[in-house]
C-alpha cells in the first residue's frame, strides 16, 4: 500500500514542490524517512504515530517508508509532520488518494493530534496559487491568516487531525478561511517611534534625514555621545512613505521564513526597522546557517538597517554589507544548496568621532592620543565609507537651546514633501525605482547636468579626491535634493549641497 501527498520545502523566499510517498508493506515494525531530511524531519515518525494514535489511527505492524522527493533538495523544519501523517492516512485506507491529489499541506503536530503553527506558510501560499494543479491549501490554524494574503488561493485552516480527516473524507468540510484584508495592516505607525517635532536642533541632520527617505540613499552620522544621533535615526520610519501590497508581501514573505510572523499579525504592514548590537556575527547580519536563513539585511529589506556605534562592529562584519549595499540582495552559498535573499535596505549609522566620543566637542576636552583616534577610524574601511551616500557631522546641542528653542517641523509635515518627491522619482524612473538604486544608462540620462554644474564637480573631485562611486553618489543626491525642491533638472545649488554631504572632517574617503 503506498501514497503520495503534495508539500513544500522552502529554498530562500521561495518555496520548491515536495512529493511526500509512503509504504506500507510486510516486515518488522519500523519507519524510515530517506530524502535528505534534517533532524526535526528524521523526528516526525515519533510525532506522527503519537498524534495518530492519539487520534484514533493507530500505525499497523508494519514496515514504513517515508520518501520525501526529490532527494537532492534538503528538507528541515517540523512543517512535514501533517503531510507525513494525511500521506499514512491514505495507505491505510482511511483517507482516498483522490482526496489529496490536488491539495498541498503543511504543519507540525502536537502529541494529541492537535496542529502547530509552522514557518514559510506565506510562500507555500503562493506556490499553491500559482500551481495550476493544486486546489486547496491546509495550514494550521495559527497559519491561517498568513496564507490567506494570497488571493486566488483556497485555505482551509483544521486545528486537528481529526477534523482535518472529516474534511478530506467529506463528512464535516470545513469552510474556507475569507481572505485577509491587507489594508488593516498597512501604515499603522508604532506609537513609540519619536517624532521630528521632538529633536530640537540639529537642522542639517533633519535635512539629511529628509533627502535620505525621499531618494532611498544611505547616511553616516557622527558626533560626540548625547548629541541626538540614536534619536534622529529612531525618527526616519515615519518620515518614510507607507509600504505598498507588493512591497508589504516581499517583507512579509521574509519574516514568514524566518518564523518571525505571528498569528495576531499576519501582515509586516510598517518598514522594518533592525537595530542589532554590535557584538553581532557575520551569520547574524548577512543570514547563513547550514541551511541559509535570513540574517538583519534581510529583515530589514525594504526597511531600515541602524548599526549604532559603527566602529565597535567586527571589520569583517562590516565588510560582508559591501555586496548587498550594491545589488539588494544577498546569496547565501553552502556545500549542499545556496539561497537568494532580497535586501534592499537603508543604511544608517552612527559613530563617535574617537574613543572617547569628545573629539571636536567644544565643551569636554578629547583624551585620546592621535594613535589611538587613528586606529578607531580605521576600523571603517574606504570601500564602505564610499557605498554610504551622506556624511553628516552631529555637533552637540546647547543646554541653552534645548530649553528655549521651540518644536521643529512634525514628522508627518515632511513625510508630504518625502511621498511628493518619490512620486517625481517613480512618475521618471519607473515604479519603486527610486534614485538611489539608478545605474548605467538610466543614471547617465537623469542626472544631466550643465556646463557650470561639470564645472563644479570636476573642482571638488580634484580638490578631494573623490572615486567615481563617489562621484556618482553626489548625482544621486543631487537629483533627490532638485525632486524634493520640484525641479525637472540638476542646478548648480543641488550639486553644491550634495558635495557638502561628503566633506565630513571625521570620517572622510581619500
């Protein structure tokens, strides 16, 4: 007596058809799972006779063969438990195979048959959907309003085996679960992000802040402890635009691999926002593991990536951002498979000038020997320094200042002119295309500038010594700072204040 039952095996964001066979035939009791599966896999047989048995369907003395195919393709996670146990079901006559044929499962059992909640329902949810032979996709509960974002699809969403077993058998069917409305999700703002109006002072990062969110470009703060650096920087989601469905669903997908969703918020409906510490591994940035997972680049796609106290980072953790900073994504390669993540983030980081924070800070004296400041800086590399589009120096704020001076502009004031200028950029360079991520011919053509403006560039690049990726990042914010101002073409103005965004006294590339 043998079976097969449709499922998914997740490979990056995307999940790949698995084809779960079973055996049953004469020999002494024993299962077998072959297929290349990992050690939650190779457990499954004791969770799903436990869960049978428990349900009313004891396993017969019989020799079991559990196939999961193809058998180059790693399987891992606790997600194959209920496929496993509908595949054993059929061999043993208690559920057709016509039942299974054109639906795909996924979940974890408990020990009393009851269904746990699973990572990648999202991405098995689109599979199903887009597999013209599948008809049905069953989730725990849990899961339920995950898989539902995906219209087109059936869900249906069992709690135990048991009803799982009248569903199939057509005794009690079980309804399918509506579809989730993406918009109560999207662009509720998180009541404990700061607001703009709360920083007082610090207009020229305000400004930087502000170019960075319309244009997608990356930003480097640095400024003695307390000036407001951590502050600023905790303010930039909500001066962001809200997240589209498209690009809601890519985050979400994201979070779904990494088993970060949870069933009371099935939508990530906000831009993320990832803080690590900076005693965080290669692995925990970029995702690895022996079969890859997402790390913070990823989470944060879409998003915001703020590395606090940049210099206190391992070099090489920092060097391995080079290549996602560039291409928006990461490939994770392993002996036995390799897995593409998207990563599109925006970089902010924020950095004392020395050791002891107080080089340049007109109220406390710097203690730390020349020697010691170099060797601080150079834990920053060039090449990284260079993929960093804005340079801004964070001076302390007067105790004077922050008494008497007023509120500043809300967030959601600049948040306007932000939507305003992307829009430009989208109605030019095409959707979600924003400046920053403009290359080759399409950067050639909208960053044209006049005679004047060449003029301007050649100087500075002279002057200090800028490479070409360094070069080309001023076009780039120049030609947010003309679509945040509402000018079709470069001027000389936008170039001149884009160039002072890359003379930082603390941090400079030579």
């Amino acid at each position: 007596m043998s079976a097969q039952v449709h499922t998914i095996a997740l490979e990056g964001v995307v999940a790949r058809p698995v084809e779960v066979e079973v055996d049953l035939h004469r020999g002494l009791p024993h299962v077998n799972v072959v297929g290349l599966p990992d050690g939650a896999v190779r457990e499954a047989k004791d969770r799903v006779r436990a869960a049978l048995a428990n349900s009313g369907f004891a396993l017969p003395p019989r020799r079991v063969t559990i196939n999961l195919a193809p058998a180059d393709l790693p399987k891992e996670g606790s997600g194959y438990d209920l496929p496993i146990a509908v595949a054993l079901l059929v061999a043993m006559d208690v559920v057709s195979q016509d039942a299974v044929n054109r639906r795909l499962l996924l979940g974890e059992l408990a020990l009393d048959g009851r269904l746990k909640p699973v990572p990648g329902c999202l991405p098995a949810a689109i599979r199903a959907r887009d597999d013209p032979q599948m008809d049905e996709l069953v989730v725990p509960a849990d899961n339920s309003a995950e898989a539902a974002l995906v219209p087109g699809v059936t869900v249906v969403a069992p709690r135990t085996v048991t009803e799982l077993v009248q569903h199939l058998t057509g005794a009690t069917p079980l309804p399918a679960v509506p579809t989730t409305a993406w918009q109560h999700w999207l662009g509720q703002d998180d009541d404990s992000v700061p607001d703009l109006a709360h920083v007082k002072g610090q207009e020229h990062a305000k400004r930087a802040l502000e170019i960075i969110a319309a244009g997608g470009h990356n930003l480097l703060m640095s400024g003695p402890p307390g000036s407001g650096k951590t502050l600023l920087s905790r303010c930039l989601p909500k001066i962001l635009p809200e997240l589209s469905l498209e690009e809601a669903l890519e985050v979400t997908a994201i979070y779904s691999v990494a088993g970060k969703l949870s069933g009371e918020r099935p939508v990530i409906g906000v831009r993320p926002f990832r803080a690590p510490h900076h005693t965080a591994s290669q692995v925990a940035l970029i995702g690895g593991g022996s079969i890859p997972r997402p790390g913070e680049v990823s989470l944060s796609h879409r998003g915001i990536l703020f590395l606090d106290e940049l210099p206190e980072f391992g070099r090489s953790v920092l060097e391995v951002l080079r290549e996602p900073m560039e291409s928006g994504g990461v490939t994770i390669s392993r002996a036995a498979r390799s897995a593409w993540f998207p990563a599109q983030f925006q970089l902010i980081a924020a950095c004392n000038p020395c050791p002891c924070g107080h080089l340049g800070d007109p109220y406390h004296a710097c203690q730390c020997p020349a020697v010691q400041v170099d060797r601080y800086r150079s834990r920053l590399s060039g090449p990284l320094l260079d993929r960093i589009d804005l340079h801004v120096e964070v001076p302390p704020v007067p105790v004077e200042q922050l008494v008497a001076m007023p509120s500043g502009e809300a967030s959601a004031v600049v948040r306007q002119r932000v939507v305003q200028a992307r829009a430009r950029q989208q109605r030019r360079n095409g959707a979600n295309r924003l400046n920053a991520h403009l290359a080759g011919d399409e950067l050639a053509e909208h960053t044209r500038v006049d005679q004047e403006g060449e003029s301007l560039l050649l100087l500075a690049s002279r002057r200090m010594g800028f490479s070409a990726r360094t070069y080309h990042r001023i076009l780039k914010v120049a030609r947010t700072l003309a679509d945040l101002a509402g000018d079709k073409e470069i001027a000389v103005v936008h170039l001149a204040e884009a160039i002072q965004y890359r003379v930082n006294r603390q941090f400079t590339v030579e």
